[in-house]
C-alpha cells in the first residue's frame, strides 16, 4: 500500500462530505440553507475541491481526488500501476465515507424531505434533460477543461515560477467553481466518478428515510465520461507542453 494511499482517502472524504453536504443544505427540508440555489452548491462544492486536496497534500499524497485523473496518470506513466489503482481505491472508500457522514450530519431532515429525487441529489447526479450522448459529451469536456487548467495551474512558466506558487489549492477551487456555473447545467457535472458512484453506492445502502431508486442506469455517464475526459485532456496537454 502506497503511503499516498491514506492522503487520497481523507482528501476525498472532505470533500464529499462539504460537497455533498452544501448539497444536502440547499435541498434538504427544514436546513438553514434551504432553497440557497446553483450559487450556493458550486460555491461550497469550490471550497470542497481546496479543502480535500489540502488535506491530501498535508498527507503527502499528490490530491488527485479522482480516479478519472489516476487513471489518466496512469495512461501517461505518471507512476505505477499499482500506485494509481491504490488511489482509485482510497478515492472509493473516501468517497462513501463523506457521503455516509453526510446522511448522519443531516439525519433529522431526510424524513422531512419527501421527494425521493432531491434526497438522491445530495448524493449523486441526474441530467437536467436525460440524452445519453448530450449527457456524455457534457462530462467529457467538463472534465477535460478541469484536466487541462488544473495542468496550466502547476506548469512551470518562462520566468521558472507556476501560476500555484502557495496558492494551488485555491485556484483548482475556483477553476472547478467556474466548471459549475459555466458547465454545470447538462449534467451537475460530476467531472470525477468517485465523487458520484462512491456516493451513489453510498445511497443504495444507507437508510435513508424517504429515498427511492439510486439510477443506475445513468451511472455509467458520470464515470465513463469524465474518464475519456481526463485521458484525453492530459494526453493532449502533456503534447502541447512538451
């Protein structure tokens, strides 16, 4: 088990819990933040990104956060197999976990929450208007502009300094904030299949008052696109600055 293995874990732990929960706040029936609207979620889901991924590197682990990312990684030999598929697994586990604390932060309110379809929403994500290749092609670029800002963020300048010097974390924050509202309205655009099936999953097991069906037929679309996304985009990235 790469040391990175428990850095990717509680990165991604954070940032399901605040993504998921600022989600739940917005949906949820009876919270403080009832009814906050699309400003509110990309906002929160922006401080999620910065907080999780300064977690996982205060824990020496690179704050992929995505397995659409490791395994784009892994595409381009960023590192060993077995590394990429360590943190695929750690950004699984991270992700069921902040969605289970999530249901138990906000336990009181799901019974009060009687639309099945909200509640699923605090954990995973729907089309706006269901086309599957629309839907695809949303989470396709949605990611890949994630990969290739988030490539430009740390690349080394003419001058010998990157755009992230100390501020790293804060700038994939508001690139994935600009995602939201720019590129968010298809798809609520998962950009990250961790960041949708761990919780997906999450919701089919968990009691949850009030819930319905997880959607299962549309979970292939958050996983698969921002896979072919993240590959395409860094491969095409790593072409352009090479």
């Amino acid at each position: 088990m790469p040391s990175t293995f428990l850095g990717e874990f509680f990165g991604t732990l954070i940032l399901l819990l605040l993504g998921n929960g600022v989600v739940a706040n917005v949906l949820l029936t009876d919270t403080k933040g009832h009814n906050g609207g699309l400003i509110v979620i990309t906002a929160g889901w922006a401080f999620a990104v910065m907080s999780g991924g300064m977690v996982a590197s205060a824990l020496g682990a690179p704050g992929e956060l995505n397995p659409a990312v490791s395994i784009a990684n892994i595409v381009v030999g960023a590192y060993p197999l077995a590394t990429g598929l360590a943190h695929i697994a750690a950004q699984m586990l991270g992700a069921m976990a902040g969605a289970a604390l999530v249901w138990l932060h906000y336990l009181p309110h799901w019974a009060r929450t009687t639309d099945a379809e909200l509640i699923r929403a605090c954990y995973c994500n729907s089309p706006a208007v269901r086309s599957t290749v629309p839907n695809l092609v949303a989470e396709i670029i949605g990611t890949a502009v994630l990969v290739i800002v988030a490539g430009a963020i740390g690349a080394q300048g003419t001058l010998g300094a990157t755009p992230a010097t100390n501020v790293g974390g804060f700038l994939v924050g508001c690139l994935v904030w600009g995602i939201g509202l720019s590129l968010g309205g298809p798809t609520g655009y998962a950009i990250n299949p961790a960041r949708d099936l761990g919780p997906r999953i999450a919701h089919a097991l968990l009691p949850i008052a009030n819930k319905g069906g997880s959607d299962w037929g549309y979970s292939w679309i958050p996983v698969l696109g921002p896979i072919i996304g993240a590959t395409a985009a860094t491969l095409l990235w790593r072409s352009l600055v090479a």
